[in-house]
C-alpha cells in the first residue's frame, strides 16, 4: 500500500489494517453526508464500519478515517479519561454541591443522538460524545459524581452496544464503570444510569445487565424502524432488537429501581418499551400533546427527570 495514498469515490479500499485512510469526495461534502445520497457509497461506507475505521475529519474535499482501536492519538483533550479502550470525562462535585457528611454517589450519563447541525459532522465528538445535559449537576442532590461515556464506535456510535467490528464493547463498558465506581469509592446502591434516546438505549441496557438503579428515557431498544433507512448506519453491524437482552437480564434478577420515560404518542418505541418486564422497572407513559415525535420525549419530560433522578440517587422509589 502506498502511504497516504488518497482513494476516489468509485475505487475499491485497500484494507490492511492501516491506522488512516483518506478519501476525494471531490467537494466539500464528507463522506458520510456522500453516503446518505448514495446507495454505491452508502454500501462502501458499511464497509469501512466493518473494517473498523471511523471518520474523524473532513479537509476541502478530502475524508479522513481512523482505526478505531488507534483514536487515541487523535484526541487531545485532558479531561478525557481512557479505561479497558472506553473514552469518558468525570464531573467532580464542587463547591456547595459537596457535602461531608452524605456518601458519595455516581451518575453514569449515556450520550444522546448528537443536534441537526452536527448529526452528519466530520468531527467523531460532535457525532459520539455530544455533552447531553450540560451543567445537569445544578439540579441533582449533592456528592454526585457524573461520568459520561462516549459512545466510540461504528458511525453516530453503536448505542452502547456489541458490533461486527467490536465484539467486546459491552464488557468493556461494563468494567469502566465497575472501575470507575471502584475509583471513586461509591457503592453499588448510590449508582443511577442515565440517559436519552440511544443514551436511554445505553441507561437501560447496562442497569439490567449490571443491576444498578436507571433512568432511561425514551429509549430506543429495537432498531427496526430506524433500520428502514438505516439511519444510525447499524442495519448490518449489530443486533436490531434488544428486548429479548433486556428481559433476560431482568429475569435472572433486579433488586434496584429502573424507570423508563415514554410516550404512546411515539408508538414504535412505547410498543416496544411495554414489552419490557421484570421487578423493579416501571414504564411511565408521558401523555402530552407537544410529544409527537421521539426527540420531543426527552425535552418534555425535564422536570420528571430531574425528579426521578433525584429520588434515585437519594434511595428512594417513587411508585
């Protein structure tokens, strides 16, 4: 292979395990954004995903991929923290927010879907570690340490969940929390796992594997309906359903508390949020008719979460 050899729109990768890639999209638009348009390209950008190279830069017309095992040596960020090859940032409590005589807490914050303007970004943080919830500490109880884990795989992240390519991101995402609650010297019943849309999808998933306290909103637990476009670009790197998971980790035992937020006027995801079951999680169904789609879930519902997040990490159930 020739270094940095830079390919054109209609010409076959060479795959060999190169740490960059580089692609003449031939104007200003990326890759991904060529994909969206294209079913030719559409089918070559799954093929990098399966090969494991993320887009990390778009420069005049040239597309710029990064093996994802190799991503660090792109990021230079210092409040980014690596552990078993999962990315995050810890939010310390400060100030008023500190209080000596309560035991320490720790809010693990699954990412959301990133904004329109950024949803197709060149730029792997815009796309996999938008900061949902910015400053959410103000509103939470003291002694709240926050960890959000960025969602660092295939294109917009696999929600948290096992692809093709990376066979071994759920355990790894499980043993960085162990790690990090560990680290911090908190115990298992003062952990709550939060998030919305595919961070719900995250909340939700690892609560039950792992049996910690959740609040999930809105979360997208089977892809079939965003698979009818391929959306997320996951139609052929990962499992489309996750219930059957969910359920079966919630049969072989939950002892915390789990609510998932949704609403019957986002029938895909309410219909598929019902069929979860098990002790301990409750599903709330949000009637509101400024919720006709499934972004607007979250953004309705902000004083509930801020309630039952509180509630949470204070011990306390509220049904």
């Amino acid at each position: 292979m020739v270094p940095n050899k830079i390919y054109q729109l209609d010409e076959n990768i060479d795959f060999e395990n190169q740490k960059r890639i580089l692609i003449d999209t031939g104007d200003n638009e990326n890759y991904i954004q060529k994909a969206r348009t294209s079913s030719v390209i559409y089918e070559k950008y799954l093929e990098l995903l399966k090969q494991d190279y993320i887009l990390f830069f778009h420069q005049k017309t040239i597309s710029k991929f990064y093996k994802r095992t190799h991503v660090s040596d792109l990021f230079e960020r210092k409040d980014l923290i690596e552990s078993e090859g999962v990315f995050y940032t810890i939010d310390n409590p400060e100030g008023r927010k500190i209080n000596q005589l309560d035991t320490p807490k720790l809010l693990v914050l699954f990412t959301c879907m990133p904004n329109a303007n950024d949803y197709d970004s060149a730029l792997i943080p815009k796309r996999m570690f938008p900061k949902f919830f910015d400053g959410i500490e103000r509103h939470l109880v003291k002694n709240v340490y926050v960890m959000r884990i960025m969602d660092l795989n295939a294109s917009h992240g696999s929600h948290y969940i096992n692809t093709v390519n990376y066979r071994f991101f759920e355990a790894n995402i499980s043993k960085a929390i162990e790690n990090v609650r560990r680290e911090l010297n908190v115990e298992s019943e003062n952990v709550v796992l939060y998030g919305a849309s595919k961070g719900g999808t995250g909340a939700l998933y690892y609560s039950s594997k792992l049996d910690y306290k959740c609040l999930a909103v809105d979360p997208i637990i089977s892809l079939k309906e965003y698979n009818l476009n391929d959306a997320h670009f996951l139609k052929t790197l990962r499992k489309e359903d996750l219930s059957n998971d969910i359920n079966m980790f919630l049969k072989q035992g939950s002892t915390r508390q789990k609510y998932m937020i949704a609403s019957e006027n986002v029938p895909f995801n309410f219909s598929v949020a019902s069929k979860i079951v098990g002790d301990k999680i409750d599903l709330i169904n949000k009637q509101d008719k400024h919720i006709t789609a499934h972004p607007e879930v979250s953004r309705n519902t902000v004083p509930e979460q801020h309630m039952l997040l509180n509630l949470l990490l204070q011990g306390h159930n509220m049904l």
